[in-house]
C-alpha cells in the first residue's frame, strides 16, 4: 500500500501526502489524534492563549536565572517566583502538583540534579550549575520552560554538560515539522549527546501541554519506536536531560522528587515549548 511519503501515482514526482493524497479536516484530524493517541490537537483559539502563557513562563525564568547569583539560596528563587507569578496573575503549576504535593513553585536542580530538586536555603558557590524549571498556568493554559544557569567559572565537565544539552535541544528542534516522527527527536539527541561523551537520561521525558501540565504524547529523549506523526496544533515540551557520566537517576526516598545521577556526576537540561505549525514549528517560550 501506497505511504504519504511515497511519490504520487500520477507521476508527478511529488510525494503522495503533497499531491493527491485525499485532505481531512482539522476537526476530522482532531478527532483522528485524540481517538488513536489521546492527543489533543489545539485550536486557533487555545493556541493565542498557550502562547501567552508560554511568553509569562519564559519572561519569569529570565528574571529568575538573572538573579541566581553566588550567595543567593533557591529559597529566595522561590520566593521571587511566587511574586513574580502573583504580578502576572499566573499560578506556578509545580506548586502542590503530584504525590508526594510538590512543596515549591519551581524546580531548582543543581550540579548532579538531574530534574525536580526542591528549592532549599543552602546559598548558590562559585562553580554551582543550576536548572531552574518554570511551569506557569495563566488563564487555564500552561507554558513549560528551563535553562541552566553557570554560577562564576565552572569545571570542563559542567561546560561540557550545558553545551551539550543546549545543543541537543536546539538539534532536536530543528528537525520538528508535519509528518517528522517522534522517535526522530531521541535519535538526535543521542547522536549529539554521543559527540559531547555524554549520556541520555531515559527515566524522564518530554510531554504534550498547554490545557494540562501533562499531556500525550511523550517524547522520549533516548533512542525509541514511538512513530506518531507530527501534525499542524500538536504543543509539547522537549527537555533533554543529559549526563556527564551514566544516565541512570536515583529519586530520594526522602522527598520523593529529588531525581540525581547515580554516579553523582554532572548533569545538565534546556526546556521549551514547541508547536508543531503547517510549515515547521515554533518555539513558543524563546
């Protein structure tokens, strides 16, 4: 049987899916996405409200990563990021999230944190890395974002980390258009992980957002099989979590969240909403 991919029958040297292959709707598509992979497609509409939520998240986080200095402590991030939320009238969506309740507004992972550290008040050294994660809901919708932040002079290795989780990221969304398959974002990320001698944490994955915190699909980071195709209104976050040394996690058993390397070595992560558009994508928290 004949692919979208393929050339058209009629021989005119295009692909099928760009000739005459037969068009649906994107209400039939909607209904396609959510009956076959629970995925829900956002409209025009949820889409305008997704991004503004998405442009608070990233405006906070820049303000947050600016004040994450030698000598402040994640507290007071946590602090500064429930005001900077109440300005916006935006809730932080960790708040509360997940049981165990998450007990802080944002996500503050440092050094071998892998994802989920619990702001404390042990104040930020010279040569820390630090993953600050911001996850805003403003008017019902959500936006997802996180970047590293370098505290003074670092070591190689933490250097190494950072570039290659940026890299990985901005690698992976290169790649994000109509009919590109997810398993194609892990295939990345591992190849340019592998450049960098690094590993691909495989415990966590990116997800769908934007009407829930977390939605289909996943989007693993690590080589994979999941051969949805991307489609025009598909929101999700990719958030390569990436190692210097090995990529298996251990979750503290006291907190239940606190996820670091086993081998306690560094690890790094970048964060942003995509929307998958007709032509490409669109990274909604630059």
């Amino acid at each position: 049987m004949i692919s979208r991919n393929d050339p058209c029958w009629c021989g005119s040297g295009k692909k099928w899916k760009k000739c005459h292959f037969p068009q649906i709707s994107f209400d039939q598509l909607k209904k396609e996405y959510l009956e076959k992979y629970q995925i829900i497609l956002k409209t025009v509409e949820e889409i305008k409200k997704i991004k503004h939520s998405c442009k608070i998240a990233s405006k906070i986080l820049n303000i947050l990563c600016t004040y994450a200095k030698e000598g402040v402590t994640t507290n007071e991030l946590d602090i500064l990021s429930k005001k900077l939320h109440k300005e916006e009238n935006a809730i932080p969506a960790p708040l509360g999230y997940g049981n165990p309740p998450f007990p802080k507004s944002i996500c503050t992972s440092l050094n071998e944190v892998i994802c989920h550290g619990i702001p404390n008040d042990e104040p930020l050294q010279k040569g820390d890395i630090l993953n600050v994660d911001v996850t805003s809901i403003v008017e019902g919708y959500y936006g997802d974002c996180s970047r590293m932040v370098k505290i003074g002079e670092v070591s190689e290795e933490k250097n190494r980390v950072i570039e290659a989780s940026y890299e990985c990221l901005m690698r992976a969304i290169e790649i994000c258009k109509p009919d590109s398959k997810i398993y194609e974002i892990g295939n990345v990320i591992e190849e340019y992980a592998k450049k960098y001698r690094c590993s691909v944490v495989d415990q966590f994955v990116g997800h769908g957002i934007g009407l829930y915190f977390h939605e289909p699909p996943q989007i693993p980071h690590h080589y994979n099989n999941v051969d949805i195709p991307m489609t025009p209104g598909m929101v999700f976050t990719i958030e390569p979590m990436i190692n210097i040394g090995v990529k298996e996690a251990v979750i503290s058993k006291e907190d239940g969240w606190t996820a670091r390397t086993k081998d306690l070595k560094p690890s790094a992560q970048w964060e942003h909403t995509i929307l998958i558009t007709d032509k490409g994508h669109e990274v909604l928290t630059l």
